[in-house]
C-alpha cells in the first residue's frame, strides 16, 4: 500500500511539473520575462530609501496603511505586491521651518519647530508598529532589515530629509540617532545651519557651515549615513573629501538626462560617490528623469504665477487642465527610469545604485509604469530586457543599500574605539 501511494504522489508530483513545463513554453518571451520580473521582486529583498508616508498623512490626514489605500502610493497591499520589505519612512521638515533672518556676510538661521515637527514625525512611524505589528517594525540597522524580513514584516527603517531639526546642536543629532534616524539629507529647499541647497542661488556657506562641517564627521561617528541629495555641488565635493564613511544619495536621479540642474547628479559626482564606496538611489517622479518633463512643470509653475496661483491654490486642478489642453504633459514612463539606473552601472558598476523613489513625495508626476509600490516588478522588468543578471538585479534591489549601510555602521565601531 505504501508502495502505491509513493508511486501516486511521484505521478501527481511529475503531472504537476509537466503542467508548469508546458505552462512556460506557452508563454510568450516577453511573458516569460514578466513572470521572471514578479519572481524576482518577491526572491529579493527590496529596499526603497525615500517614501513620504509620514509627511502624506502629516499634510492630508490618515489612513489605513495596513490595508489598500484610496490615496497615496504606498500602503501594506500593495507594497507586498510589489515586493518591498523595507522603506525608508522619510522624516521629512519643510525649508520653511528654518528661515534665514540675517544678511548674506551674516547669516543667522532661526529655527521654528523643526525639532518638534521631526519628532512628531518619528512617533507616527512608531505607531505603524504599535497599531499594526503583525505588518511593521521599525529596523534601526542593515541587520535589522534582514531580520524582519525574514520574521515577515515589513521593516521601517527611518531617514531624515533637511538637517534643520538638529538645530544647531550635536546634541540633538545624537537625540534623533538614539532614536532611529539612520541617513539624514542635510538640507532641502534653501540653505540651512548646515550647508548650502541645490534649489537656492543665495550660496551661504559655499558649501558646508562650520558647524556643517562637525555635523558630517559626528554623523560618521554615530553611524549615520550622510545624505547629499538635495545639496549644492559645492557641499556634495566637501562631503567626499571630509566624510570617513560612504555617503548616498537617497532620492536623486542622473543629471546627464537634465543638463544644467543641480538637484541631479553630474557624471563625475557619480563616479566620485562611488570610489568612496557610496551609492545613488534612483528617484523616479519625473522632473528628475525627463528634461522635457522638467521643463513642461517649470512653464506650469509659470503659468500659475501668471493666474495668481501656486501649486497649493484649491483651483490648481482647474488650472492645470487649462494648461494641459494646450501643453500636453510629456510622456515619461518605467523605462525612462531603468535608463537612470543604467546609466549609473556604465559610469561606475552595477554595484553604486539602488531605489529611491520618493513615493508619496512627487504628486501626480510619476512615470507609466511604475505609480506606486506595487509595481517595483515593472521596473525589475526592464532590467531584465536591458540584459541584467539576477545577481545584478538583486544588487540594485537592496545589496548595494545595505552594504554601504553595513560600512557606515562599522566605521562608527572603528571612530568609537570598540
């Protein structure tokens, strides 16, 4: 009898494998690679550095991110789908936060809040965990990621994007490493107490401020990754010759694809970030992965200036429609986004790039293709098609991320003597 049912099981087992054989060879080359792509995005551990979360419901009230979502473009659903097991919960403080009250020969930045907003930002991360902890833990190293992932949750690592929260003192950096703040971008919009923005002409510091400067090395010393995304290029190449440890880009993109804007990076400052040993994370909304589509948002902007509006006006949506009949939008789709990607591998490796999308941080504007965390096997898709191995792939899913991370940590022991 026994004989009989291993016999059955090994017929049912052999039936079955036949089924799937002849399931493949019925599927398409292209349909081969998309299955392959949905695969992959569920085999590999995928890390995503910039996801706007709490500044989404900071702005625009809550919702159940343990289930599908109405607004928004992450929630539990869907980032399971896609395959995503560890977003960087972006910390995110407004430029206005921190004015520059002085004069150019003398500048003094008057903080307003940014601590307190900070800090109310970390505990909305922690309450994921608290209110859903079958679904999210917040992960405070490289090995913290694995761990949970492995545990099935999705981890929540935390980044912080403008230095303004520090407010001038090690203290206070020290107070948001201990409490689970593992990258900071050391500004946003405008130059701040730390050093000089992308987005503003004014050049305070030319590059970092003095207390810039102790910022970058007591970030190297607690292990915190040191962010240049959204800095001037003056800043970006004083970083690479002070900071001991690898730094990264959280969320930018390839300036080869928008000549002239400084929030991308240039070729050489990509090659620079990677013989340090750092790595970009590829943002995808559009404005960093199209020039026509950058400046299409430029005349938009131009446009509501001229109507007496801004892009928070409550007939923006009106306006943009009036806009758009004569203007269409470009078309940028998932595609566009591996050619970023792509073309950081051919300037260095394929070992100094990884995700940053900056979901729920872009609006409407992102690519076809790949709209929220669902659809990371798109993007894993055009790998695939532009020839890349499952071991590249996996390398720009999270490898690259969490071995630059890995690094940070251990020059931290180093710089603390242990």
């Amino acid at each position: 009898m026994k004989k009989i049912t291993k016999n059955i099981f090994r017929l049912s087992f052999l039936l079955a494998f036949i089924a799937a054989f002849q399931s493949l060879l019925a599927q398409t080359p292209d349909e081969q690679l998309r299955s392959k792509a949905n695969e992959l995005a569920q085999k590999f551990l995928i890390v995503d550095t910039h996801v706007d979360v709490p500044y989404r419901f900071n702005e625009g009230g809550w919702e159940d991110i343990s289930k599908r979502t109405v607004k928004g473009d992450f929630d539990y659903v869907r980032a399971s789908e896609g395959g995503l097991n560890a977003p960087f919960m972006s910390i995110y403080v407004p430029s206005g936060r921190e004015p520059n009250t002085g004069t150019a020969a003398a500048p003094k930045f008057v903080p307003q809040g940014a601590k307190a907003l900070a800090d109310s930002l970390i505990d909305m991360v922690e309450s994921f965990n608290k209110k859903w902890p079958d679904k999210f833990n917040i992960a405070e190293s490289a090995e913290d990621v694995r761990t949970l992932v492995r545990l099935g949750a999705i981890a929540l690592p935390m980044g912080m994007e403008n230095g303004s929260p520090i407010e001038g003192s090690l203290d206070n950096l020290r107070h948001f490493y201990n409490r689970g703040i593992r990258y900071i971008t050391l500004t946003h919009g405008k130059d701040n107490h730390i050093c000089d923005s992308s987005y503003d002409t004014t050049r305070t510091w030319k590059g970092l401020s003095p207390f810039g400067k102790q910022v970058v090395a007591e970030m190297n010393r607690l292990g915190i990754m040191v962010d240049i995304s959204h800095v001037s290029d003056d800043v970006f190449w004083q970083v690479m010759e002070l900071s001991k440890a690898p730094a990264i880009a959280s969320h930018s993109s390839c300036r080869a694809f928008t000549p002239g804007w400084q929030r991308n990076m240039s070729d050489d400052m990509i090659k620079a970030l990677a013989k340090q040993g750092g790595v970009i994370m590829i943002a995808w909304g559009s404005s960093f992965i199209s020039d026509e589509f950058r400046k299409w948002g430029d005349n938009f902007g131009a446009f509501l200036t001229a109507n007496n509006a801004s892009f928070s006006s409550p007939n923006v949506s009106e306006l943009q429609k009036q806009y758009e009949a004569t203007n269409p939008k470009p078309r940028v789709t998932v595609a566009d986004v591996a050619k970023h990607i792509d073309h950081v591998v051919k300037l260095t490796s394929v070992d100094h790039v990884g995700f940053g999308s900056d979901f729920d941080g872009v609006g409407d504007t992102l690519p076809e293709g790949i709209k929220d965390v669902s659809m990371y096997p798109n993007l894993i898709y055009e790998l695939l098609k532009l020839g890349y191995s499952e071991q590249d792939i996996e390398k720009i899913c999270s490898g690259n991320i969490l071995r630059v991370w890995s690094k940070v940590e251990q020059v931290a022991k180093e710089l603390q003597g242990k």
